[in-house]
C-alpha cells in the first residue's frame, strides 16, 4: 500500500513514503521538512520496511503526538494517523478504493470478494477504544453505515453530514479493507481487522493447489513415528530398575 504524507503549507506537503528512512526536521521559514538524516537536525524519523512504517523521535525532543496520544521513543504508523510534530499536522494517507458503480475491477477484486466476512472494527481512538464490532451484520456509527455488500464491506455516510476520513482520505462511499482507518470528526479512530483472514487464505490456496493437479501424499506412505509413546515403557524400566538399586545400596 502506497503512504503519502500530507503536510499543507510545508515542503514536505504530498511527500511518498519510499522504503527506506525519513528524516523530518523544522524547515527555516517554519513548518517542517525533509533534513539529512544522519545529522542532528532531525525532529523525528519515519522508517518504512517490510515490518511496516514506524516513527521514531530523536532524544530530548517532546510534544509528538500520533492520534492525540504522546510518543517518547517510538511508534508503529499506519495509513490514516494524525502526527503532530512542533505543532505541525503530518497525516498519512494512502488510496481508498470506491464504493460506487465506477469502481474498477482491481479495486473491487482486492475488497475481500468472496472472503469470509467475518470482519471486525476494532477501536483506537475515542470512547470506543480497546473495543471490537464485527461487521456480520450492518454496523452504525454516527451517520455513517458499514455493510456487507456484494462480497464489499462498504462504508455510506450520510450526504449531509460531514464525511468519514479513511486512511486519511475524506469519504462518503468507500470500500474498506482490512488494515483501513475510519476517523470520525467526534475524535472515534477504528481499523478494520480480519483475524481470519490468513487461514482463509491458506484454505483457499490449499484448494487452488489441488485443483490444479498437485497430488496429495500416498495412501501407502506410512505415519509420523511417535517416539515419545514408543519409549515410555524403557523409561518407565530404566526408572524401575533405577529405584531398585537405590533401595539395595540403602539396604547394604
């Protein structure tokens, strides 16, 4: 998923998150910008490897904020979070697929078609925070709806109300998938979560495999040896046999 960093009114505005390490520093003319990073100019760092995209703050510097929360030292990022460094707001979006008929086929293919929809939103931010609503059946938050749709979990916010920021996008129709962040205006923060997903995955590029003509194991082949069953009994002897000599030598 590509990240961008959204920063108005700073040279950094708009900046993609390559692999690789960000160092962020304060820009002369205020606000903030990219600084050599292995320099002492920098506030914070941004890396982003395979692991995923972390912030890490540079020593005796305060006042980081991700998502209203303070961070000392470090901190995992994803597409959505609110940064506030010095004052400044960085937030990083990444693109959000559409609910409506224009959606195109890749968008609609990558929205868990065909999955098991047993998804959850699970709370970050706000009131709701440390809380988990899976999405079986349609969900209400403020004026907006997420359902199930057409093998789409889609997100509709009311049109005359203010939209929904996902991944740092603001929205009316989207279609969420696993690892999106919902931001509602009354400071509610949720992530989508598929916590089975990967065994959906594997099941399913189990079959795939069969399908396509790869053979299962021999009926023949023998079983897996269970040697710990095997050598109970000579464990239990050597013990026997053990306790027996202790009991002559005490008898001697």
């Amino acid at each position: 998923m590509e990240i961008t960093l959204r920063a108005p009114g700073t040279p950094i505005d708009a900046l993609t998150l390559d692999a690789g390490l960000h160092a962020i520093g304060r820009a002369p003319e205020g606000g903030l910008r990219r600084v050599d990073g292995a320099g002492g100019d920098a506030r914070v760092w941004i890396r982003v490897d395979r692991c995923g995209t972390w912030l890490a703050v540079a020593d005796g510097v305060r006042g980081v904020h991700v998502n209203g929360r303070p961070v000392r030292r470090c901190a995992l990022l994803r597409a959505g979070d609110s940064v506030h460094v010095d004052g400044n707001e960085l937030v990083l979006t990444a693109p959000v697929a559409p609910a409506g008929a224009a959606a195109s086929a890749r968008a609609a293919a990558s929205a868990l078609d065909g999955a098991d929809p047993r998804l959850v939103l699970r709370g970050v931010g706000g009131r709701h925070h440390g809380r988990s609503y899976t999405l079986g059946q349609a969900r209400a938050l403020g004026d907006a709806r997420i359902a199930w749709e057409g093998g789409r979990v889609v997100l509709r916010a009311a049109a005359d109300e203010a939209p929904v920021t996902v991944n740092g996008v603001p929205c009316r129709e989207a279609v969420l998938r696993p690892g999106d962040q919902l931001a509602f205006g009354n400071g509610q923060r949720f992530v989508v979560e598929a916590p089975v997903a990967a065994a959906a995955g594997e099941a399913a590029a189990g079959g795939d495999a069969d399908a396509a003509g790869d053979t299962a194991a021999p009926a023949s082949a023998p079983a897996p040896a269970r040697p710990t069953a095997r050598r109970l009994p000579l464990l239990l002897a050597t013990a026997l046999l053990l306790a027996a000599a202790l009991s002559a030598l005490l008898l001697l």
